[in-house]
C-alpha cells in the first residue's frame, strides 16, 4: 500500500540548465497534488497489412514531459524561491533584526532552473521521484478571512530520475510555521496607486503565469529546452463596500460619472500577511497600475452586504524598470541567488 499521507517536496534551484542540483535548499509539507509527473505520450502509426486492427509494433513514443503540480502552505523560506524562480528578479539586504534578511522580489528578465525532488509513501524505499531542469510555470496564492495562505505551483522539467531516495539532510519547513492573514493589512484602490484600507476586504489571489512552452530537438522524446513567455499577473479582491463609489470610480472613471468610461482606470492593492510562529518574517505583495473591473451587485432576497469582486487580467507595468507585482519577504534566508 502506497500511503498518500505521507509525502515530501523539495526544491534547489540549478546553476545551470543540465547540471541538477546535489540536494535540496529547501523541503516542507503539502495539501495536495501529485508532486513529479513523469508523462508519456503514446501513438500510433497506421498501417494496413491484411487485418483489421494495427501491428503490435505500430505504437511509439512521441514525448516524454515531466511536470510538477501541488499545492502547499506558505512557508517564509520555500515561498521566496519559488516567487523568485517565477519573477526573475529578487534584491536581498540584511534586514533590521539581527540574522533576518530582506527580499525584493520583482520582474526579471530570465528565470533559473530548478531541481525538484517528489515522495509519496514509505520513505525507507525507493519513493522519491527527481525532476532536472525545471522551471517555474505558475504561482498563485490565495487568502480568505483567517485561513492560512494556500500556494499553488506547477512546474516543468527536461528530464527525471525515478524511484530514487533523498540525499542530504534538509529539514522540512513544516515544523516552522506559515505565513496567516491573521493581524495582516488589507488595502485597496480602485483608481490610485495609493491603496488604503478604507474598503473591507474578505478574500483575495493573485496568479503568476510563465507560459512555458516545451522543445525538442530532433530524435529526442524529452525537452530540450523549456521557455517562458511573457508574465501574465492576474489578480482578485473581494469586497464589501459601503455604497457604490468604487464601484462606480470603476465603471464610470470618476466618482461622480454616469456613464461607462471608454478608457481604462488603474488603481492598486497592497497585502500584508504575519507569521503563525516568528513574527520577525513578514511577507507584502503590491500590484500597481491595475486596471481593474468588476460588476454591480447582485439582489438576494435573504439579504446580507453584497461582496462585489474587482479583478485584473494580465497588469502591465508603466515603465521599462517597473514590476506588475512586488513581493517583499523578510526570513531567515540570506539570499536566493
């Protein structure tokens, strides 16, 4: 028997593209998904040779892909990884409490490879499948009312090696807490870049999206190359508002307009989110030039607020230097580099 209540992600990131990392930087604990999924994709090739039904040597292997698709919590130390492996881009600086470190993370222009270990099951057998060459395809996190972060991954590989076991020591995340809304900061706006916390806030997530396309080269059933597109930064905020006014900043483009803007309007949103177990490790993400949407509320004869959601699809940014998402993470982890 194959117990799924026992399994394990770890994460390194590669110094280069063939050259998989020893062991991993990181490990911690999961809520779901299926960690390394080595697929392969089978057809066959038609022939007519005298019977109604094709040769048993018509089949072939026309791809092998390897992916990674789970969902975990927020730990402080994986999530700046994986954030930075989606973006590109992250600064770190020693942060104002001793042996913490701050971590700007923004758009880059590339993003690293990555090794990716998966283990399900008895951890004295050989159960731990090994990812090669990965990059980050999504990241998304979501948040409602004190629940605790969920993080949401998939991934892309060139090449694994399966049924094998762990090396090195790395301790799990899991016993060192998460990141929580709880006690965190909430602010919007539907028409500036200065968000405030003037609107209630319920639930919200943003998604990050690489678009990675897989290659190969002639001859080869597994990636050659796996390359990204450009960023998709999809963003949700549920409210509830006390009257109509971002509502209709939103749809009208002023707050005392009466007829639908033919012109975007940008606002903003920044969230802030506290430790379950340190309070030193804090975690902020900011979205600027929004151009938001929403629609008006919807009538319920049982009454209650109404919850309007305001969304974005793929933000932009305003300037060559400029990022549709910043995260900031302070953790014990002195650079992702």
């Amino acid at each position: 028997m194959i117990n799924t209540s026992i399994g394990l992600l770890g994460v390194a990131k590669q110094t280069n593209k063939s050259t998989a990392a020893s062991e991993p930087t990181f490990c911690h604990g999961l809520t779901g998904g299926s960690l390394i999924k080595p697929e392969r994709s089978v057809e066959q090739k038609g022939i007519a040779c005298g019977l109604r039904a094709n040769t048993s040597n018509s089949s072939y292997v026309k791809e092998v892909n390897v992916a990674i698709d789970c969902e975990t919590m927020a730990y402080a130390d994986a999530l700046g990884l994986y954030a930075a492996a989606t973006l590109g881009n992250c600064v770190s600086t020693s942060a104002t409490e001793s042996g913490y470190y701050k971590h700007v993370i923004t758009l880059g222009s590339t993003i690293p490879y990555l090794t990716f270990w998966g283990q399900i099951g008895d951890t004295s057998q050989q159960t731990v499948q090994k990812a090669v060459g990965c990059k980050m395809d999504t990241l998304n996190l979501e948040f409602d009312g004190n629940d605790p972060l969920k993080v949401g991954l998939t991934a892309a590989g060139i090449d694994a090696d399966l049924f094998g076991q762990w090396s090195g020591s790395t301790e799990p995340s899991c016993f060192d807490g998460y990141f929580i809304p709880t006690d965190g900061t909430f602010k919007f706006s539907p028409d500036s870049q200065l968000p405030t916390a003037d609107v209630t806030i319920t639930k919200g997530n943003f998604e990050l999206s690489n678009s990675l396309t897989s290659y190969r080269g002639a001859g080869k059933v597994s990636p050659s190359e796996i390359a990204e597109s450009k960023l998709q930064t999809n963003v949700k905020v549920t409210t509830i508002p006390d009257d109509f006014s971002i509502i209709r900043k939103v749809l009208t483009g002023s707050e005392s307009g009466t007829k639908l803007a033919g012109k975007i309007v940008y606002g903003s949103a920044a969230w802030s989110f506290k430790h379950s177990q340190d309070d030193k490790c804090t975690l902020e993400v900011e979205f600027l030039n929004v151009p938001w949407t929403c629609e008006t509320p919807q009538v319920s004869p049982d009454g209650n607020a109404a919850e309007v959601e305001f969304s974005a699809d793929n933000i932009g940014v305003a300037s060559k230097t400029g990022s549709p998402i910043k995260i900031t993470l302070v953790n014990k982890v002195a650079s992702y580099v």
